[in-house]
C-alpha cells in the first residue's frame, strides 16, 4: 500500500480511507453508544416519591371541634353555632349562592370547651338562589379541616 494525501490505494486498486479518519469514525460511534446507553439509564431511574407527612393530632381530636347549627335566618343573616373549638381558632367561611362566591368572612372562636356560642354574620349580597352552600375552614394543630353543608332557601 502507498499511502500519500487524502486517500490510500491498496494492491487491488480501490480507495481506502487513512487510519486517522477511520479511528475518528470508530470514536464518534463509540461516543454515540455511551450517550445512548446514558440516556436510557437515566429513563429507568424514577423519582422516589417522598413520604407522606404525618401530623399528630391532639388526643381527643374528634372532639376538639364541632359546628353544631348552620341556618339562614333570611337571605342576608347567616347564624353559626359552635362548640369545642380551640380558644383562638380562626374560622373562614365562603357561601355560594348557585355556583357564585356570594359573601365570605372569617370569626375567631372563643373558647369554653363544651359551651355552646352563636355568631350572626350579614351577607352582602343577599342571595338569590333556591339553595346555597356554607364552607368553613380552619386549621387546628397545623392540620387544616373543611366542612360544608347545603341549606334550601325557598322557605325565605
């Protein structure tokens, strides 16, 4: 074989490429099977999902709370009646009127353990609808509650 510029002729004739060229084609190849083989390790690898918080509640935690009466006293006047809560427990409340946020508001519990307290809140708007929905929230020991109950309005 002689080998001069570009490429090489072997005893029969034909062009052969220099071994530089070949060692470079035979090291991209290489290069392209190791980014390959990367990419579907890293595909199997699956995020190891964290564990679930859990929180501790108080003991007695099912009678740490309770909202006893929910009642429109017409379209404009919401009454709560609650016990047990926490001194200090602030309460959200949303009402929807027909799938509308028609009044929100929030009250601080006051404490006396079993004592019963009622709280009248005005709704401005008044409602409008045949039926609405009362939300409360609060959060208790760091763990949030929720708590919603329907009342029909066309006796108002």
């Amino acid at each position: 074989m002689t080998w001069g510029r570009g490429r090489a002729r072997t005893r029969h004739g034909t062009e052969s490429a220099p071994p530089a060229r070949l060692a470079l084609a035979a090291l991209a190849l290489a290069g392209i099977a190791v980014g390959v083989v990367i990419v579907v390790r890293r595909r199997r690898r699956r995020p190891v999902p964290e564990p679930p918080r859990v929180l501790t509640l108080p003991r007695d935690a099912a009678e740490l709370d309770n909202i006893f009466d929910i009642e429109f006293v017409d379209r404009a006047t919401l009454r709560v009646g609650y016990s047990l809560f926490p001194t200090g427990t602030e309460v959200h409340w949303t009402v929807v009127d027909d799938r509308f946020t028609m009044a929100t508001g929030a009250f601080v519990a006051r404490g006396g353990g079993s004592q019963a307290h009622i709280i009248t809140q005005l709704l401005e708007p008044a409602l409008v609808g045949e039926r609405a929905e009362v939300h409360f929230m609060w959060m208790i020991a760091e763990v949030p509650f929720h708590y919603t109950v329907r009342r029909e309005l066309t006796l108002l």
